[in-house]
C-alpha cells in the first residue's frame, strides 16, 4: 500500500482572506430580521470567538434584542447556506497562497479542507 503524504488546512480565513464573503452573507440574513448590516471590521475580531454564531448573536445584542438558541441555529444554517451559494464573490487567496499551493500539489500531496462551518472537501 502506498502511503499518499496529506496535507490539512481551514481554508477560510488561513489561506484566503473570507471574511468580506461571510459578513455579506451574514448581512443577507441579518436583513430579514430587520437589523443593521455590519462592516467586516466590525465584526471579524469575532472569528476567532466562535465565528458566525457570535457574529450572529453580537447583531442582536446590539440591537437589544432577544435570539433565542433555535433562532440562533436557524440563522446560522440559512446564512451558511447564502455563503456557500456565495462563497467566492470577494474571496481572495492571501499572497503566495497559489503558488505554494502549486507547489505543493506538484510533490505529490494531497489537500483536504476543513471548514469550521462544518464542511470537509478533498480536491
């Protein structure tokens, strides 16, 4: 058997700079529920802080409204589901991301994301 060397990473925010996709379709959803939209640098000292739920959540606390904890989940499946219908709009790959990528792949590894959305893809 051979041993294929495998290399794993969170593309979101580690190789390619998300956060304008996110907070747009983060914004989307915040709309149906009649609250302001956000800058990404309102908001995005928050991925590191429980990501798109505290994002969620900080626009309600905000507004001095109440999210109850289905409510919460409901908004984080439909903003999930705008971001990966929108995912590469503004997205852009840090620099020398491609190349060592490029690199990478031409030794014979092979790549698997892990989102912390909660999505895992091989390419």
């Amino acid at each position: 058997m051979t041993v294929q060397p495998t290399i794993v990473f969170d593309l979101d925010g580690t190789l390619a700079d998300t956060i304008h996709d996110l907070v747009s379709a983060l914004n989307r959803t915040l709309e149906r529920s009649e609250l302001s939209p956000f800058k990404p640098s309102d908001i995005a000292y928050l991925t590191g802080k429980g990501g798109l739920r505290a994002m969620i959540a900080h626009a309600f606390t905000t507004s001095d409204r109440q999210l109850e904890r289905s409510h919460l989940e409901d908004l984080f499946a439909a903003t999930v589901k705008d971001y990966d219908q929108n995912i590469a709009v503004e997205t852009r790959l840090y620099p020398s991301v491609q190349a060592s990528l490029e690199t990478i792949h031409s030794k014979g590894w092979l790549f698997v994301r892990i989102s912390q959305l909660g999505k895992q893809t091989s390419c």
